[in-house]
C-alpha cells in the first residue's frame, strides 16, 4: 500500500493513515499479551472438528511485489517466498501492480513468471489510468484529485487487457484484475464512488478477459461494496469482492450480504499489514497477533484469501535480509499447510480465553491451526468428528522457533490432546481413518496405467534433465510422515513430472500432499498437482506423504523423476 520508497530511499510520507484510523476510532491497539492464565498449564474445553461441515474453499495466502515502490525480490527471495518446504513461506498467491502505461507492464515480471512457474496464483490491482484517461476534480477541498473521466471507460477497460495480454504473452496467466485498488482512500492515486464503480462494471467489466475484481476498499467500507451486490448486472461482471483490513474492527469482519448474494463469487482479502508498520517484524509477542487477525479472516469474515502488503519488508513476512520473520513465520503456519483448494471445515474458533482455533481439509488431509496467546502453555484437547486413529504431525512458531517441527504424535478414536506451549501457534497435519469424505476426493488416488516406470526401471524415459531427491521420514508406532524434495539439476525446465519409487513391504499411504499419489502401496507414483508441474533448472519441489507400517520403516531405496533415475540424498 502506502509506504512508498522514493528511488533516494527512504519512506515518503503520504497522509498519515495511522491519523485517519485514530481519527475514526478503528485503529488496533497494540498491548504486551494479556496474562489470562495463572503459570501454571492449564486446560481448555475440547474443540471439535467437523470434516463434514465444510465452509469456504481456501485459494491461498500471498503478498505483494511492487519493484518501483520497494525494488524487486531477488531469485533466491522468490524461492523463499514461494517455496513450500522447511524455511520457506509457502505463499500461493502473489499480487502485483498494473503499469499505468505499456513501458511500465514489465517492472514486476520477473518475480510475477516465477511465481507463475512455481505455481502460485497472480493478480494485478491499478492505482492510476494511463495519465491521458484521467481528469482532476475538488473533493473535499482536495483540489487536484484525480478520476477516470466517464468517456473513457471503455479505453480504460482495454487497457486493463492490455496489461493482461501482455503478462499471458511472457508466461503469467494472471487469475484476476481489479478495477482500482483503495477506491475510497485515493489520496495520491484515482477515486472512484460506489456509483462510479457500479456503471464500470455494468457497461464495461464485461469485456475484460481475465476475472474481473472489485472494489478493493481500504477499510472493507461495505457502503463500497454493497451497491455492486445488490445491482444484479454489476455483479454479473464481477467475479471476486476483494476488500482491504487496514483498521477494521472484528465486528465488521461478518459480511451477510455477501452470504446472501453473492453466490458464484469469491471473497477475498487483498492487502493489509498487522497490526502495524512501524514495529519490527521481528517483535514477538506481537507477532501472534498477524495470526489471531488471519484467524478471524479465515474463521469470521470468511475470506478465501489472505494477502499482505509488502513481502518483503521491515514489518513484513520477510526481512530486507531475505530471512524470513516472526510475523512470516505466523503466516507460513497458515500457508505452507492449508493449500488452495483445501477447504475450511467447522471447528471450536475459541475454546479458551486467548485460545483460537481453525481447521481445513483436502480429501482425508485434515489440518488443525491453534494459538495460544497466554502467557502460560494450554492443554488442548482436539476431537475429530467420525474420524479413527492415525498419526499426526506438527510445527510451531513460539519465541525461540520458527515454524519448527515437532516429534511425531497420534490421534487415537478421533481424539488428539496436546500441549500449546505458551504464546505460541502450531499447525497439526494428520488423516481420517473412517468415515465419508466429502469432496476434494482424497489425494490418494486409485491405480492407474503402470507408464511411467518404476524406481527400479533402467534409464532412460522422457527426462530432459537430472534430477536430486532428498527423503526424509519421521516415524512412530504405526505410521510416518515422508517429505520428499525434488531439485531440477539439470539444464530443462520440466513441464508435468512424476515420481516413481517403491515402498518397502508394509507400508501403505494414507493422505498426501502436494502431489497425487497412486496406488497407496508397492510401486508408487506421484504426480504433480496443477499448481506446481513446472519445474525449472535448479527449482525444488516439496511434496509429501502420511502412511502406516507394520514395523518396516526403511527408505525406498531409489527414485525415477519422468523415467530417469535420480540422485538421493
């Protein structure tokens, strides 16, 4: 957003949006945590997970790149922000601005076609026209402020499909573009009203070629969003209400027209920082609160996506080092585990004061995210709606760790209880074992044709390069969690790959994550899901698995990426 870098470096002070929301009474407070709990552990009521009571689709958790403001990332930033594995982000969505003219489209490409390349969804929000389509007006005594002039709406709509064209041209396929970003907080950038966003998207937003956004208002001001919803030609040509958090208070977060309208249409929220910009990223336990907000982001308001302003940035999830922060660390603990397509199921949001919970599914991947924001641990137990025994494993982001994970636990009959240590949040990942699912169909899918061969097969295949595979697994009674890690050592980038391998005699998958996996037992193949089948020269990718033993927990022994072996390490 707003705290823009003149090329002399530095912060530009724009009006002071602190100022605003103190003046309007909405701006967060920042407190030490409040010390609910006494220094002893102490037990919270049981949160209950319903598989079956499935809420949004998650599209994912991102930021934003905007190299004229803040400089571009860097390659190794990019793998980092966008890279799924330990020490990574995890983000899946990136967002970036639309040049106010052709000679400006390609300042944020190349962070835009590697993210494209890795996966992640793009989208693009203006700030002005092209300078030709803009007319200066008084609002409020601002005497050369800035709106698209009526008779160009229709240039201006044309010119959004330019940017779009172009992105498609050089390897992005961007996902959505807005109308405007902050239509109602323009100071240094074009206004828009409600009507005046309403008659673009009734007479023009039908001709733009990629899925139309709107209206992007700094503050979720519903009075911007409300008239598109309930103007039924609007709506038609809108196909995301994106909103912005900067000062809205939890209250505001529910949105019941939107429940009741908007039907067919994603919600999403596009740019915020939190709790502010002018602490570290660093300060911890003000960290926590990054994950409270996005709790109730995912828990009350319901959105389908969560973008931060600057990913790279002092207050941001990465640092101007490129290591990534306390305040990145809370968001990988969302990011990294709750991918696009899993889907919000119900869960018990406030078991305990300063206690907050969420949980997701994909197929019979079911993931737990728990705060804890009290100055003592809390003991939590967690029961899983028809769910049986399996293994469970989990990461956490408290003081010293940064989404460190943690020995391997079980979940016995659908029933889990843990410890929260104090000021701290975890991210469980375990499996159904009984039960219906619901769709997504779960990622273990059934047998299919025996092409490409398996780890056992000579060289030879399809390959273009090779390839370098790491695996490691964490066991415990009967089960284990896998991660495998496929780096491209070669000099082609490889467009859709599966990896083949045998498992060891009695071992058998139960959920995966980030490829398909098929069939559960013996030789097996993995295959690259929609978000991550190009893998570039030198790209890893992280992809994973939950099994049972019988007491058989060795390593498959050798790997094939498309036919060809690869190295292990």
């Amino acid at each position: 957003m707003h705290d823009q870098k003149e090329p002399v470096g530095g912060e530009r002070k724009l009006l002071s949006r602190r100022s605003v929301l103190t003046t309007m009474g909405a701006l967060p407070v920042i407190t030490a945590a409040a010390s609910v709990l006494g220094a002893t552990e102490a037990a919270a009521a049981t949160a209950t997970v319903n598989p079956s009571a499935q809420r949004q689709t998650i599209k994912g958790f991102g930021g934003m790149t905007h190299a004229a403001w803040a400089g571009d990332l860097t390659a190794a930033q990019r793998e980092t922000a966008f890279g799924t594995g330990e020490g990574k982000l995890g983000f899946s969505i990136l967002r970036i601005p639309v040049g106010e003219s052709q000679s400006d489209f390609g300042r944020d490409l190349a962070t835009a076609k590697r993210a494209a390349e890795l996966g992640v969804t793009v989208f693009a929000s203006p700030w002005n026209p092209p300078a030709s389509m803009i007319e200066t007006f008084n609002r409020s005594g601002q005497t050369n402020a800035k709106r698209l002039r009526y008779d160009q709406y229709a240039a201006y709509a044309q010119h959004l499909n330019s940017f779009s064209t172009y992105m498609k041209n050089n390897g992005v396929n961007l996902y959505a573009i807005s109308v405007q970003n902050e239509p109602d907080y323009a100071h240094d950038w074009t206004w828009w009203t409600s009507t005046e966003m309403v008659r673009f998207l009734r007479e023009n937003a039908g001709s733009i070629n990629t899925r139309v956004m709107a209206p992007e208002s700094f503050q979720y001001v519903k009075s911007m969003s409300d008239p598109i919803l309930n103007d039924s030609t609007a709506l038609a040509n809108v196909d995301i209400i994106g909103a912005h958090l900067y000062g809205t208070p939890y209250s505001n977060f529910p949105y019941p027209l939107f429940k009741q309208k908007g039907a067919g249409k994603e919600l999403w929220m596009t740019e915020v920082y939190y709790p502010n910009s002018t602490d570290s990223a660093d300060t911890w336990p003000q960290a926590l609160d990054v994950g409270e907000h996005m709790h109730r982001a995912m828990v009350e308001a319901e959105f389908q996506a969560y973008v931060w302003w600057y990913i790279r940035r002092s207050y941001g999830p990465m640092r101007e080092d490129g290591q990534i922060s306390k305040r990145g660390a809370i968001m990988a603990q969302f990011a990294r585990f709750v991918r696009p397509g899993y889907v919000r199921i119900d869960a018990t949001a406030n078991p305990a004061t300063n206690v907050y919970v969420s949980a997701y599914r994909s197929g019979n991947t079911v993931v737990i995210v728990a705060i804890n924001k009290n100055t003592s641990a809390v003991s939590q137990q967690f029961t899983v709606a028809n769910a049986g025994s399996a293994g469970v494993s989990s990461w956490v982001t408290d003081g010293s760790r940064n989404v460190a994970p943690q020995a391997a636990t079980s979940m016995s009959n659908g029933s889990l209880t843990v410890t929260l240590p104090a000021r701290s949040m975890t991210t469980f990942v375990t499996s159904l074992s009984g039960g219906q699912s619901p769709s997504p169909s779960p990622v273990v899918s059934p047998p299919v044709s025996p092409s490409p061969s398996p780890a056992t097969s000579p060289s030879g295949g399809t390959g273009t390069g090779q390839f370098r595979v790491a695996y490691t697994m964490n066991s415990w009674g009967d089960g284990f969690t896998a991660s495998i890690s496929i780096t491209n050592t070669g000099t082609s980038t490889v467009n859709g790959w599966t990896l083949a391998f045998t498992l060891p005699s009695g071992q058998s998958i139960t959920s995966g994550w980030n490829a398909t996996y098929s069939p559960s037992s013996g030789q097996v193949s993995a295959r690259n899901v929609s978000y991550n089948g190009t893998l570039a020269p030198g790209a890893t990718v992280d992809i994973g698995f939950q099994a049972s033993h019988n007491g058989n927990t060795s390593k498959p022994t050798s790997f094939t990426l498309n036919g060809t072996p690869c190295d292990v390490v």
